[in-house]
C-alpha cells in the first residue's frame, strides 16, 4: 500500500501555524493604519472643503476601526498564550498597543468630522488659522511611523518623535489665535470653540503617531524609551 499522501500535504507544525498567524495580525494591523489614515484625510479634507456628506461618512466609518481593535486583540492574545519568542512577544505587545493608538487615531477624525458638520451649518468663520498645514504635520507624523513600523525600521521611527513639538507649538498658536478672535467677535464664539476643537484633535493625532514610533523602536531595539526623552539615538561614548 502506497503512502498516506493525503496525510503528508495535510502535515503543518506548530511553528508554521504560529508563523501564519503573527503574518495575519500584521496584515489586520497595516490594514486597520490604512483606514485610519483615510479617516483622518476625509476628515480634514471635509473641513476645508465642507463637505457635509463627507463628515457623515468619517463619523459613521469610525467603527470600523472600533472592530479591528477587538480584531486584533483577539489574535493577539491567542498567540500570548503560546508562550511565543522574546522578539514574536515583542510584536504581539506592539501589535495591541499600535492598534489601541490606531483606534484612538479613529475617534479624534470623528470628533474633526462632528465639528464639520457643525460649523457646515454655519457661515465661514474669518480667521487666520493654518488648521490644513497641522493636519499635514499629524498625517506626515502617523504615515511615517506606520511605514517604520512596516518597514521594521526603529531609525526612521524615531525621526518621527521631535515632529510632536511643532505640531504641540502650533495647536497653541492656533488657539491664542481663536481665543483672541473670540474676544473681538463673540458671535463667532460657537464656530471658534469647534476650530479649537479641531486643533487639539490634531494634536492629538501626533500625540498617537508618536505613540506608534516609540512602539517601533521598542519592537526592534528592546528599548523602552517612552518618557525618557531618547527619541533620538544617543551619542556614542568614547572609549
């Protein structure tokens, strides 16, 4: 009797099975950064453009990214209980905390999509605020930090953090702008406290992307270096 060929093309180890499935929570994980990305670029295009439709769309879409959360954390800890590798853990972990950031990505373009909608209703307000050249740092910030983390590249990662203070330096300058506008003209109060809202949402989603490039460099170095100030590599020490 010849071999049990169908048994043999059916054989799979452990380690394969394992490998499959660290190669689908990557794939969920760089699918869930695209949809956040786009949410945040209709968001902000609705609001420049305002595009009511658009701004209902980003809101209603906000649970898609809601679901691959859930998604992913359920990959994530079926691989845990594995026991898997030092640098396998280390991907799990990251995986679970950027999809976290990716979520949160997610929310503050549906809160930019609610003001839009909001301020759609109302005529322009007048003031002279560079809410597009924010979005521009913020979205440039959290595409830069999703590429380090596709391309496992913790150097290009941590180019992406010092980005975080000029987009803090410009929701400031924003808002003592609106604040002043506020005081000049309390009828634009309303439609000034959405902008505001909007920048701070803006500024937050650096304060995420930032979140991801520390995440990127933990993954690949094994070096935690939030809060610590060493977004930039250390000098090397002389001998």
């Amino acid at each position: 009797m010849g071999p049990d060929r169908c048994g043999a093309m059916s054989f799979q180890t452990a380690d394969e099975t394992d490998g499959q499935e660290l190669s689908e929570l990557k794939r969920r994980l760089l699918t869930m950064a695209s949809h956040a990305e786009r949410a945040v670029n209709q968001a902000v295009h609705a609001l420049v453009t305002r595009d009511h439709d658009l701004a209902l769309q980003v809101k209603e879409n906000d649970g898609i990214l809601d679901r691959f959360e859930i998604e992913i954390d359920e990959l994530a800890i079926k691989l845990l209980a594995k026991a898997p590798l030092p640098d396998d853990l280390r991907l799990v972990t990251a995986a679970m905390k950027i999809s976290q950031n990716l979520e949160r990505v997610g929310d503050e373009a549906a809160k930019i999509a609610k003001r839009t909608r909001d301020l759609c209703q109302e005529t322009p307000v007048k003031v002279n605020v560079d809410l597009p050249r924010m979005a521009r740092l913020a979205l440039d910030m959290l595409k830069a930090a999703l590429d380090a983390f596709g391309n496992r590249d913790p150097a290009a990662a941590r180019t992406v953090i010092p980005g975080d203070l000029e987009v803090d330096a410009l929701n400031k300058a924003i808002s003592r702008e609106l604040v002043r506008h506020m005081t000049a003209h309390t009828a634009a109060i309303p439609r000034c406290l959405h902008l505001i809202t909007v920048s701070k949402c803006l500024e937050r989603i650096a304060d995420h992307a930032t979140n991801v490039a520390e995440e990127v460099v933990y993954l690949c170095e094994a070096q935690d270096i939030r809060h610590t100030g060493k977004g930039q590599p250390a000098p090397a020490s002389v001998a």
